[in-house]
C-alpha cells in the first residue's frame, strides 16, 4: 500500500470518532431531584424549595 492510501484510510476511521467528541448529546445529564426540591445548577445538587 502506499502512503497516500494508509493516510486516507486513517482519515476514514478517525472520521467518526472526532465527530462524537465535538457532539453535546453527552453532556446533556437529565438530573431528577426528590418532591419539594429543585436542581441548583451553580452548585450541582437538589435544592429544598421554601416558601
């Protein structure tokens, strides 16, 4: 094989792999807290709701 066709085949197999890693699906947690409390995004945990 030559050099040029190794080469576009490492681009073919890379492809993908780059475009999940520039893909946001995976840092779209779906975060469920307990009755009477709310997700506080500043400090990541559940909040209770008052008043």
């Amino acid at each position: 094989m030559t050099i040029k066709m190794l080469l576009t085949a490492a681009a073919l197999v890379a492809a993908p792999f780059t475009a999940s890693a520039a893909c946001d699906w995976h840092s779209e947690a779906k975060v469920s807290c307990a009755d009477g409390t709310v997700y506080d995004s500043a400090t990541g945990t559940c909040k209770t709701v008052s008043g």
